[in-house]
C-alpha cells in the first residue's frame, strides 16, 4: 500500500507535479480574478468622480481619491436610517428564527405528541412553494394589521421558517439518546434538558441557520419593496434599487452606496470564511 | 412513528403531554398564520377579481384564460427559461473548476474559495448596480475590452436579448462559487486511492475526471442542477436592479418572477397576480418532479 502511493508521488513529484499545478494556477487565477473584478472595479469608482467614471477611456487609477463620495452617500440618501433597518430586521430575525426552530426543531425530533407527523408535513410543504404564492397574501396581512412601512411589517414573516426547523430537526434527530436519558434521570424538565444538553451539542447547526438568515435578511429585495414605499423606511437593499432609479445621484456616490451596502456582510464573510461556506455547505440551501 | 406505538405499549403515557406544544406551538403559529393560511388565500385569490376601492369578486376561471392569454406570460417564461439555460452553463464549469480546487497539495485553496465565493455573498442589489456600469454603451468597461479586440459593443441594457444575456451573464457569475462549494463537498467523499490506482494504471489527467470524478460526483452534480434550476426561477434581483423596474427593454426581458410583481404591485390586479403564483408554483412543481424522475437514469448511487 505504502508502496503504491509512495511511487504514484515520486511519479507525479518527478515530472507531473510542478508543471501541472501551475496551469491549474493559472486556470483558478484567471477564474478568480474575474470573480474580484466587479469588486475592484467598483473600489476604483466610488473614489473617482463622474467625468472619470464616464470616460470612454477607463481611469483605472483616479487623478485623486475621492473620499466625499462617502460622505455624499449620507446627505443624498437616508443611509443611516436604512442601515438602522437592515441591522434590526437582520439581528431580530436571526434570533427569533434560532429560538423558534430550535425548539420546534427539537420537538419534532425529540418529542411525543399528538398530529406530530401531519403537522411536520405541513411544516415542510412550505419548502417546496416559491415564495411568489404567499406574497400577495402576506401583504394583505401585514396591511390590514396596519404594519405596511414600518419594521414590524419588514420583520414578520420572516421571524419564521420552515427550512430552519428542518435542518435543526435534522440535527437533533442524529444525535445520540444517552445524554438526554441521563439527564431525565437526574431530575431535569424538557426546558433543562433542551437548554443545557441539546442546544450546546446543536452549535455547528444553529451557526449554519444564523449565516443562512442573515444572508437572506440582509440582501433580501422583494418582499422589503412590497411593505415599504417610503425610503426612509427601506432597508439597504430596497433603498438602493429605489435611489439608482434616481437622476440626480451620480455614479461615483452610487458606487460608494452600494459598496458600503454591501460591505459589513462581505467583511463578516472574509473573516469567518471557513465556517461560512462549511456552513451554507451542510445547510445545503440559501 | 414507531416510538409513539412502543410508547403506548410500554407505558402508561402515550404522549409527552404539554411540553412538546410549548416547544412546538410559537412556531406553528407563525407559519400556519404567515405561510400556509396565505398559500390558501392565494389559490382563492386567484379566482376573484378585486376593485379599485378593495372587495373582491368570484370569477372563477377568469384569470387564468386572461393569463393564458396574455402574450407576457409566454414572454417571461421564454426569458426565464433562457436565463435558466446559461445560468446552467455554469454547472460544468463549476464541476471542472472544483475538482481543480481539489487537486492534493494546492497551494493558496483558500485564498481561491474566497474570491469564488465573494458574489455569492454580495447583496445582489448592490453587486448589480457595479455590473449596470460594466455592461454600460457608452463607458462600460465591457465595451471598452470588446473595442481592444475589434468588436464593437452593443447596448447591453437597453436593447432586446443582449439585456437578457447581460443578466444571466450575472447570474452565472454570482452562482458559480455556491455550485464549487456544494460540489467540493461531494469531491471529498471520492476516496483518493482510486485516483493513485488510476495513475498506476497510466489514466492520464482527463481519463480520470470523466471516468472517475464525474460518475462518483453525480448525485452532488443532480444536488446542485437541482438548486441551479429552482433558484434561476425566481430571477428577479439581478433583473429588478440591472435594468430599472422602468426600462422599456423590460417587457421583452422580464423574468415570471418579474411579470408577477408587476401584475401584483405595479398594476396592483392582485386576483391576476395571484393566478401567476400559482402558475409558478405548479411549474416549479413539475420542474423538480421530472428531475426526480429523470435522476434515476443517469445519478450513480450505491
């Protein structure tokens, strides 16, 4: 065995290895730079101004780095408040959906109850529906609650979801029975149990339902431009597909806007690379 | 199912009592209230017709011989299945690209994966305001690296199927790193001494991806076609941001997802709108039910 593997790697160390990785090298660089290109491009215009963002001739370079076009974004817009509104949208639903799921969650892996099948298929029917046959109707819930343009009306239906019980069903269901039935002996209630034992075991699932609501709750469009129509009242997303619509705003500031829309996720991503993608990886879906 | 029947059995309790519906009921009621109740209401709402001061009234069939007719609905299906199409065209590539990534002993895998990754995390909105610049006629970058080859560039944004091919352009772009990741997953379970046997056997670098990697990858490759598909039918970001909900290249580039907005919130005919939905999600249904069906054929499972 070592044999075989020890001249397959003396083989390919030989003459296969160094040549062969570089045109992998140039072929994942290539790739990757035209992934970064979007990203760099639209560095370069937020700090460059209108006329060099128009030119025929791309100014790769600005003649001088333009910083007020951040500091335009703030009077042209209602930045701040949109910002408000995405962090609260995005923090509430994040931890409303982790407490909710993880107790139905645990519920439906763990529990007796009555229905318990029926209501699980109910639960997980919703996965299957694209989001376009509850959207009128949601609406016309929030309305007639009198929610629409506010932040409860932003938050509500997503303070729920059916794809969050499932995978933290499926976490719960694979782990192992003994801590719970030594716990039960001990003299712990269900609420103990699930706190104590179950949730700290859960951890890497509930990290992974977290990252994929947060990526929803903050990038989200559809639903955001429904219930509020008076940008003040829009979360980032929302508000800067409404302000690229407007003339008066010019394309550097609009970089810089969306830039800095974007950036508290992108750099939340950089730095937990690896359990972000490991995450979204296990949880399978957005 | 069995643990309830051995429960009754050995016990006097058949049930955990209160405590599961404290653990259970929060949820439900919010997604009965918020999902299911609504997906009810919108199956009725698409058999009345509403007025312009609110009330509705039943017209049973109505909406739909209005919306199979309507020459848009086709439209949009075309250009979504379109966008559909070239969003697909990532698929190999993303096979191709993540068994690279997968190679043993690269150096800077992380540094790649991040950069892949990048458009998949980026507020779609956001990201689509930078590519309207990009695709731009007059100054984009695009342009200006077609003209340093000698082609002359078209209006991307504002002229019929060069519009749609810029959006899927996008959306391929966005959705390759997301394919990589799921399909690095799979890649790992392939064990590597097939690979050491393989090179023994002198199967050169291409013998071994298409009679190795690819075969054992499938049910990761059906996994993410799977994906690829259902949220390439739910265009509406990329498209929404890229073009302006009032660019008159829209009708010709809408997407169903698009055309059902419009109905319901532009045109505000919610009982139509309602009747696109459900279009939508029976299509959906269907889609995913042949693929289901188709599976069986081609993914190796063992």
């Amino acid at each position: 065995m070592t044999d075989v593997s020890a001249a397959a790697r003396t083989r390919r160390g030989s003459r296969g290895r160094r040549p062969s990785h570089a045109l992998i090298h140039v072929v994942l660089g290539i790739g990757g730079f035209l992934m970064a290109v979007p990203f760099l491009w639209q560095i370069i215009m937020s700090l460059s101004t209108n006329a060099e963002v128009q030119s025929v001739t791309p100014v790769f370079w600005p003649q001088h780095l333009e910083w007020g076009n951040f500091t335009q974004v703030f009077a042209q817009m209602p930045f701040l408040s949109q910002l408000r509104t995405s962090v609260i949208i995005t923090v509430i639903r994040t931890f409303a959906q982790i407490v909710l799921c993880t107790m139905a969650g645990y519920a439906f892996a763990r529990m007796r109850f009555p229905f318990k099948g029926v209501l699980l298929g109910v639960v997980l029917s919703i996965l299957l529906v694209p989001s376009q046959a509850y959207l009128i109707s949601q609406y016309q819930i929030v309305q007639g609650l009198g929610w629409l343009n506010t932040l409860l009306g932003l938050v509500a239906p997503g303070l729920f979801s059916a794809f969050g019980t499932f995978l933290m069903r499926t976490a719960f269901i694979n782990m192992p029975r003994e801590l719970e039935e030594a716990a039960r002996i001990d003299g712990a209630n269900p609420i103990q149990i699930f706190w104590r034992v179950m949730l700290p075991l859960a951890r890497p699932s509930i990290s992974a339902l977290a990252i994929t609501t947060v990526l929803f709750s903050w990038n989200e469009l559809l639903w955001p431009l429904v219930v509020a129509n008076d940008p003040a009242n829009m979360p980032l997303a929302a508000g800067l597909a409404t302000i690229a619509g407007d003339v008066t705003v010019n394309y550097p500031v609009l970089m810089a806007a969306s830039l800095l829309a974007m950036a508290p996720v992108l750099i939340a991503f950089i730095v937990m690379q690896r359990r972000v993608i490991d995450g979204l990886a296990s949880s399978g879906l957005k | 199912m069995t643990a309830i029947r051995s429960g009754a059995k050995a016990t006097h309790r058949k049930y955990d009592g209160a405590w599961p519906w404290l653990f259970v009921l929060p949820l439900l009621i919010g997604v009965v209230g918020f999902y299911v109740w609504p997906i009810i209401q919108t199956a009725y709402y698409s058999f009345t017709t509403w007025g312009v001061f609110g009330g509705s009234t039943w017209t049973g069939g109505a909406n739909y011989a209005a919306l199979f007719a309507d020459p848009q609905l086709y439209r949009s299906l075309l250009n979504t299945v379109i966008y559909t199409a070239i969003v697909l065209l990532g698929v190999p590539l993303s096979v191709w690209l993540a068994s690279l990534l997968n190679t043993p002993g690269l150096r800077f895998v992380q540094f790649y994966r991040l950069l892949f990754f990048l458009p998949y995390v980026a507020m779609p909105v956001a990201i689509s305001l930078v590519w309207r610049m990009i695709f731009n006629g007059d100054f984009g970058l695009l342009n200006w690296v077609l003209k340093l080859v000698g082609i002359h560039g078209p209006y991307w944004l504002t002229t019929e199927w060069f519009a749609l091919i810029a959006v899927s352009i996008v959306g391929l772009w966005s959705s390759l790193g997301f394919s990589m990741i799921l399909l690095g997953a799979g890649l790992k379970n392939i064990p590597p001494d097939l690979y050491e046997a393989a090179e023994l056997d002198g199967a050169s670098r291409p013998r071994q991806f298409f009679s190795i990697t690819v075969p054992l990858l499938t049910p990761s490759i059906f996994f993410v076609l799977i994906i690829t598909i259902i949220s390439s039918f739910q265009l509406f970001d990329l498209l929404y941001a890229m073009l302006g909900a009032h660019n008159a290249v829209m009708p010709k580039t809408m997407s169903l997802v698009f055309y059902f907005y419009q109905s319901g919130f532009i045109n505000n005919d919610k009982g139509f709108a309602s009747a696109v939905a459900i279009f939508i999600f029976a299509l959906i249904g269907v889609i995913t039910l042949v693929q289901f069906r188709l599976q069986r054929r081609w993914v190796h499972n063992d």
